[in-house]
C-alpha cells in the first residue's frame, strides 16, 4: 500500500528529528512539576492498567501524557486552553467527539483515559514507534508531527523544544516507577492477608467450640444445637476479625486513593 508505505515514511523522519531534540536540557520548573505530578499519578497506575491493555497501549504511555498535560496543577481536572482541553488528560470537545468512550466509566479519569488511549492507538497505526512522538502527536496532532518530519514545522516546532524532553523525562521515570510501585503493592497485599490469616487463627482459639458427649454424658453435656451456635459464633468472631486485619493493611482501592489525589 503505498499510502501507508509513505505514512510510515513521514512517522519515520518526525522521530528521527525528535530523537535529538528529547536528549536536550529539560527546563528545570517543568522538571520540578513532573516530579511533583509523579507521586500522586502513579495512584492511577491501577486504573490506566486494564485501560491500556484493552487498547493495546503501553500503560506508562498513557500516564506519562496524564503526567505532562497536568504537571505541577493543584488540581489534575482543571485548566481549560485556548482549543478547550480540558481534564485529566486534557482532551479537546473535537478529540472526545474522534474517539469517544467505548463504554460508560464511573468517573471522569477512567473516561477520559478511554479515549485518550485510543489516540495513542492511532498514532501507532500511523506508523510512531518512538514513545516520545507518541506523546508529541498528542500534542500538536498525528498530521502535525508527520508534517514536521517532513520540513514542515507546522504546530510542532514551538512545542518541541519542551514537550519533547518532557516526555523522554516522564517516560524514563515511569520506568523506574511503575515497577516499584507495583512492588510495594504486591508487598502490602501479602502482607494484609498474612495479618488476616492471623488474626483467624487467634479468633478460633479465642471461641473453642464446645464438644458432644457421648454416652450418659450427653444428658448433661451441650445439646447439639448449642454446639451448632457456638461453631457459627466462632465462625463469625473469625472472618471478622480476618476482614478487619486485611482491610488495615491492604492497599487503598484505586477510586479511593484517585479522590484523595484530587481526582474525579
């Protein structure tokens, strides 16, 4: 097909030029507020997760355009540009209408990262491979970038001395940070439910349950229905206790930690 023998072409000398520009000096404040957009990002690493997967984008891709298109803002769901970008991945009403959610999500995040996965989708159909042209396409278009590529600066040369050492520098983070967080995580899971194992174990030795006699002895021993309540009341005590350990430790829901992170 030699339309897309050409697309690929054009994707090919936009990365090519690119691939210089993200080894330059990352501004200093842009590096301060990607460094302060990191830590509270990464509690969407579980929600992006299966986003991404469903789409077939690598999932630090699509938190290192959450990370760069909020950095540094108290609140990850404002600001608004001048094409009306808007939320957490600040999509344009153009770029919600292009690629509109595949289903209904519970909140603005899981919506919005939809569709932003599906941009990055078709930028990878388009023939990008380099992760930061990736990101760049996010920012001055698909079109845009390959005319770069071609000589034509268009509306990515005045982006492309910052967003694209940001995005080198987002990416080259995420993979520092995706995996020990991930560590963590898997940590305090284990961890919780060796505390809830504990803690059944010490609420069936804290009920011993009563047994039948046999015999003449059953006249006066417990009736069998005394014994039957007293195993459900051990029963209970237990996975009681066992729930209250586990939810003490266990990691945060992702909904839960996303709200305390300023998310909606």
């Amino acid at each position: 097909m030699p339309g897309a023998t050409e697309s690929a072409k054009q994707a090919a000398q936009a990365e090519a030029r690119l691939a210089r520009i993200v080894r330059g000096r990352l501004n200093p404040a842009y590096k301060a507020a990607l460094d302060a957009r990191m830590e509270t990002a990464m509690a969407l690493l579980p929600v992006l997760k299966p986003i991404a997967e469903k789409h077939g984008v690598p999932v630090e891709q699509l938190l290192a355009i959450h990370i760069v298109e909020t950095r540094g803002r108290g609140d990850p769901m404002s600001r608004t540009n001048k094409a009306g970008a808007s939320g957490p991945f600040q999509l344009t009403p153009d770029a919600r209408k292009d690629f509109p959610p595949s289903m209904q999500y519970a909140t603005t995040v899981e919506s919005d990262a939809d569709s932003a996965a599906q941009y990055l989708k078709a930028s990878r159909a388009a023939g990008f491979t380099m992760p930061e042209a990736i990101g760049m396409t996010y920012i001055a278009g698909i079109t845009g970038v390959k005319n770069w590529g071609g000589g034509n600066e268009g509306n990515v040369g005045e982006h492309s001395k910052d967003y694209g050492p940001m995005f080198k520098y987002a990416l080259d983070k995420l993979a520092v940070q995706i995996p020990e967080y991930t560590k963590q995580q898997s940590e305090r899971e284990r961890a919780a439910r060796s505390a809830g194992a504990a803690a059944r174990r010490q609420a069936f030795d804290q009920f011993p349950v009563p047994k039948m006699k046999e015999g003449i002895a059953a006249f006066f021993g417990p009736s069998e229905e005394e014994v039957t309540k007293a195993r459900e009341a051990r029963m209970s005590a237990a996975e009681q206790a066992e729930k209250q350990a586990f939810e003490s430790m266990r990691p945060e829901a992702p909904l839960q930690t996303m709200k305390k992170a300023g998310y909606k």
